[in-house]
C-alpha cells in the first residue's frame, strides 16, 4: 500500500482536511435521500470499518433500526404498521403530470347485480292497413266496371294522381312514401288520389266469371272517366311498373291533361318471350292452384330483384306475407295477363328533316310525350335496361333519368331520396314551395318583379309562383 494513502488513513482527518463534515444530501429541495454520512464526528473511532459501517451499514447489527429507518425517507415501511405516512412525489416532472392526473380521476364503484330473468323485445311488426283517416274511398263508373280511387287530402288543391304496379294496389304501394314525415309536409300543398285496377283494391271481391278485364289501353282511358268524376283539368302523375306504363299511355293520348309524370321503373316495350312465358304460367297457377311459391318468387323479383332477403330481409318478410294471405289470386291474374298483352307505347325520339325546311332545322317532335318526365329506376332493379330504353324514347329536354343506389323498389326502400327528387321536380313545375325575391336583372324591371311578388301572396303556392325552375339532369348526388 501506498505509504501517503496509510498515513492518512492513521490520521484524525483520514480522507484530508477537505473531506472534514462532509456529507451526502439530495439535489432537490427536500431531502429524498438520507444522508449516510452526518454522524460521522472526529471522536468515533477513525477505522475504515467504522466508515462502512456508517455508509452503507451492515447486516448483522441493528437489524431493527435497519427496517425502521429507510434509505428514502417518508416511504413506509413494510412491517411496521405506519400506513398513514404520505407518498412523496418523485422529482422528475412527466411523473409528477401522470400522478396528476391519475388522481383526478374518478373511482366508480361497482354494485352487484342479480339477473333474474330474460325476456326479449321484439320490435313492431309492419303491415298494411287502411286505417288512414285521412283517406276517402270512392268508386267511379268507368265503361268497363267501377273503379276505387282513394282520395286524400284538400280536393281544393292541385291534384297528384297515381296508379300502383301489379299484385299491390294504392295501400302497399304508396303509403309509407305519402306517411314519410318530409312528404307528408309536401304533401300539404297537394290532393292524391290513388286509382286501384278493377278488383286490386284492399278487400276487393272476386271478380264474376263474366267479367272481361280491361286490355291495358282501356286502363288508361279508365282514367279519363276519374278525371272527369273529380272535376280535374289536368294532374301530375305518379306510376310505378304497370301502374306508369298505363299513365304513360294515358299522357300520350291527352297531353292537355297530364302536366307532368313521374315514371318508376316503366317498362315502354311489349311483353318479351320469356316475360310472357312465365306471366302465362303465373297467371294459370293463379287461377288453378291460388298463390304458389313460384308465383311469388316471380313478384318478388318483379319488385326486389334478385338478393332481396340478404339485402332488407324484414321488408321481404312483410311483402311475402301479403302476397300469400291478402292478394285474392283471380283478380290478380286477370291484371296480369291484361298486363302481359300490352303494345308498345308508340314512342319515339326521332326527328325527321324536311327538304321544305333549312338545312339542320328540326320538325317539332310529335312522336313522343310533351309533358316534362322524371325516370327513376333503382339500381338493383330488374326493369333496369327498360328505364334506359323509354328515356332514349323521350325528349331530352324534358326529360331526366335518374338511377338510385343500393335500392330496387325505391318508395319503399329509400323514401327520403325519392321525396327530394320528386320535391325538386315539382320545384321545377313551380310547385310545393314559396320562392324567395329573384335576383335583379336587365330584362326584369322593377315594375314586373314588384308584381311577381303580388301575384305570389296568394293563398294557393302551387299555382302563384311565377319563378319556374326546370330539371335538367338528376337533381340527387348519391
């Protein structure tokens, strides 16, 4: 050994004179750690041993006082019962902000409960009932036998006329549309009546054996006879399917009096060889058997199309349960094969150029429907590529074509995009809605704007409105 480092350590002062009271203390301002060296006096005995001792301590005496006083003061110590001394926060700050807020969080408490039973909430099953108030039921004298129009609404209003599709009838095919809360607001400004094919109408009787059902041109001049009952000068019609195909036709041979159509899923070609095949073989099941399960596999496809359990399997559900218990099978198969021996509408977009006229002058088109027309078609619908076919026969300025979403049989699927298209296209008519001031301009002076905004003050907004809007593409984005 060294002999200055001996020396030194045989002295009073064995580390030297700047070593004299030294001791170890934290570096905060709190004392974290206890100082192992303050009892270190110059009159204990100068020892290494004894400097070890007192630095680090030893395991074979005190044991007692080793447990009771702690390296790190204010932890408690196992064993001897203080519980009641505080934790103190470690000095680093992102644990000091966890302790935080850790402690101002709430402790719930956890109760015990005791099951006793199960029992299932079933939800509100769905049907169709005519239990609506606001409807009259009317039946009018037609040349080929009476027939049911449900009137609903103020007759004082502009009319909306609508005709159903087959194996429904006014109840299952538009009340949850006219019931939907936006239409029924629309609605206020409207009267509909609803016309039911002979023998279609909720709780109808068999039609007689001697009953010659009407072809379906004779549908359509049936309707002449209701717009006369009523008083009516001219409608808006709404059609879905069959029901469209017979306004459509009705529109083509009095343009006077259908101011405008909206077509869902209309078929404007006749009946194709495998239509007719199945049709002929629903309608001698029907009037045989009653209502098979492939009769209404075919009326579920005619409607839904295919994937139609997968997709909206309640709604499914409730049309099956129709068909099968509330369909009276001979009235149904009369209309189908009415239906099924259908012509084609006549109609078409052509315009022929006359040697009398200039050169790329067109002839007023007079083949195809005059009225403005709204074509809707679901996107899941089988009747698809028969939407496409009747808007290649319309006139392109009259006409929009428009395809939803995720949905075939669109009133009842997606109610609330329907509602918004058939809004905006009777917008488009100056329906439904009182328009605001429109903007200045050269060609409109104050005097015409100041009695526009007269004329618009009246009580009837239907007809008051002098601002028409026009629709020319499909006013839905989705």
């Amino acid at each position: 050994m060294d002999r200055t480092f001996s020396n030194a350590l045989l002295t009073d002062e064995p580390f030297g004179p700047a070593c004299r009271n030294m001791s170890y203390r934290s570096l905060a301002a709190d004392r974290v750690y206890k100082a192992t060296t303050d009892d270190l006096q110059p009159e204990r005995k100068n020892s290494v041993g004894t400097v070890f001792k007192k630095a680090f301590g030893t395991l074979s005496s005190s044991p007692r006082r080793r447990l009771s006083e702690p390296l790190m003061s204010g932890v408690p110590v196992i064993g001897t019962g203080n519980i009641n001394t505080p934790l103190r926060k470690m000095p680093t700050s992102a644990i000091s902000e966890e302790a935080s807020l850790l402690s101002g969080m709430r402790s719930e408490t956890l109760e015990e409960v005791e099951l006793t039973g199960v029992r299932p909430s079933l939800p509100a099953v769905r049907t169709f009932t005519r239990g609506n108030t606001g409807v009259e039921e009317v039946y009018v004298d037609t040349d080929n036998g009476p027939v049911c129009v449900a009137v609903q609404g103020d007759r004082s209003r502009p009319p909306i006329l609508t005709y159903h599709d087959l194996g429904l009838n006014y109840v299952t095919s538009f009340q949850t549309f006219f019931n939907y809360s936006e239409m029924r607001t629309l609605m206020s400004n409207f009267c509909v009546y609803h016309v039911n094919a002979p023998g279609q109408e909720e709780g109808a009787a068999p039609l007689s054996d001697d009953y010659v059902f009407p072809s379906i041109d004779e549908l359509a001049n049936q309707l002449d006879h209701v717009l006369r009952y009523f008083g009516l000068q001219s409608i808006v019609g709404l059609g879905v399917g069959a029901g469209g195909n017979i306004l459509a036709r009705f529109a083509y041979r009095q343009p006077t009096k259908v101011e405008a159509l909206c077509l869902i899923n209309v078929v404007s070609t006749p009946a194709g060889w495998i239509e007719y095949g199945y049709q002929k073989l629903n309608s001698r099941y029907l009037k045989s058997k009653g209502m098979t399960q492939g009769v209404m596999d075919y009326l579920m496809w005619h409607h839904f199309g295919k994937g139609t359990e997968e997709r909206n399997h309640d709604l499914a559900r409730v049309y099956r349960e129709y068909f099968e218990h509330s369909v009276h099978p001979g009235n149904l198969a009369a209309f189908i094969d009415s239906y099924v021996r259908r012509t084609d509408l006549g109609i078409s977009r052509s315009t022929p150029t006359s040697e009398s006229c200039p050169a790329g002058r067109r002839l007023s088109m007079t083949t195809t429907l005059q009225m403005p027309i709204i074509n809707v078609c679901g996107a899941l619908s089988p009747h698809q590529e028969d939407t496409v076919t009747l808007n290649s026969r319309l006139d392109p300025t009259k006409s929009s074509w428009m395809k939803v979403s995720d949905c075939s049989m669109v009133l009842e699927e997606v109610p609330q995009k329907m509602c918004e298209a058939l809004r905006l296209f009777l917008q488009g008519l100056g329906y439904a809605v009182r328009l605001g001031r429109p903007p200045l301009t050269v060609s409109r002076s104050a005097e015409v704007i100041s009695k526009s905004i007269r004329q618009s003050t009246s009580k009837d907004s239907v007809r008051s409105s002098p601002w028409p809007f026009r629709i020319t593409e499909n006013p839905l984005t989705a």
